[in-house]
C-alpha cells in the first residue's frame, strides 16, 4: 500500500511567536515604500517597454499587502488565493511579482508551516481519522522601508534625433513663419536692424 508523502515548500519554518512578525509601519512608512517602489519603477523601465524593474504586477501586489492585509501591530500573511482574489493575477504572476519585491528589498517572505488538527480518510484503512499534522501555512511578509535598493537604476542612452525628425521641425518651425503678418516681420527686422541697435547704444550711453 502507499502512503501519502507530505512536501512542503522549502526553507519553511515554524513561527513560534508571532509577536515577532508583527507590522510596526504607520502611514507615513506606507507612503515612503509606494513612493520608493514607483520611483524605482519609473526609473528602470527603458523607452518603449511597459515594465521595469518591479513590474506593474509587482506594483499592484505591494499596494494590496500594504493598504489591505498590513495593519499595525498584526502580521500580514495573506494567501494566495486572497492575493488572487484582490489583484485578479494568477499564482504564477503573484509567485513571480513577490520575487520581484524581494530582489528590490523592500520585501521579505518567511514560508511559514504550522500546526493544526486535520481531519482526513485515512490511506490506509479508508475510514475517517483526526490527527495533530504539519501543514504548509499562509506565508509571513515583513515590508521594508527603502534604505538601499538593491536593484541598480537602468543607464538609458541618450537618442540622437533623427534626419526626419530634425526635417519635421525645420517645417513647423516654416509654417509658423509663413503666418506671421508682414507687418510683424517689418517690425521685427526694423527692431534689431544696425542702425536701430546704434540708436538704443547711444541712449543708454554706450559706445
């Protein structure tokens, strides 16, 4: 007969005393790491991408743990199935936005087991049985303030403009002057002819 094998997620611990875990971050804290987590965002994404280093899925999580599931003096160790349920991705965006978190630092998981009664049909006799097991819990996540980001601003490379785009300016720039009146050339020219910049030289005592 076989027998159920039990795999749980590795580098999971027990969590002793939650007290430990607890959130400590007020609002002023929430604002500083959102504002880290866009600033960095908006500073990686190159010209022509959607994402950058965090991702827009990233973003949205974080916003989720910190304004749904983070309340001072209580842990936030939300599901994936409520994670689903409020960002609307699925576990393998969710999985793959909370490394992006990680690799930031603004974000550490503890991948949490735990203790508990669990009622089951037995493998072996078939009948229903009750017993105190090990099962994988809700994992624990501790929100960092920004100190040092550990993810480096991207270089972005300056363009040189293009011949047609330089062409497209040079014709706007025509057309503008093309609708000036002749009057307001005449003026202008007049303005700062040799003769009139002489005059204004000689007003304000200049040679």
């Amino acid at each position: 007969m076989s027998t159920e094998r039990r795999r749980y997620r590795q580098h999971s611990q027990f969590i002793l005393n939650e007290h430990l875990y607890v959130s400590t971050l007020d609002r002023n804290d929430k604002a500083k790491i959102i504002t880290a987590a866009d600033g960095l965002e908006r500073h990686t994404k190159r010209e022509g991408k959607r994402n950058g280093s965090l991702g827009y899925v990233a973003i949205r999580i974080l916003r989720a743990l910190l304004f749904r599931y983070s309340a001072k003096g209580r842990i936030t160790s939300p599901s994936y199935d409520e994670l689903q349920r409020r960002t609307g991705f699925s576990r393998m965006s969710i999985r793959a936005g909370l490394k992006r978190l990680q690799a930031s630092g603004l974000l550490h998981v503890i991948r949490r087991i735990t203790r508990k009664r669990v009622d089951r049909v037995s493998p072996l006799t078939g009948l229903p049985e009750s017993f105190i097991g090990t099962v994988q819990a809700a994992n624990v996540y501790l929100l960092k303030l920004p100190r040092l980001l550990s993810i480096a601003p991207v270089e972005r490379k300056r363009r040189e403009p293009s011949l047609q785009s330089v062409l497209n300016k040079q014709n706007s720039k025509n057309k503008m002057e093309k609708k000036l009146p002749s009057q307001w050339k005449e003026a202008v020219a007049d303005a700062f002819s040799p003769q009139a910049i002489q005059r204004r030289r000689a007003v304000a005592g200049l040679r």
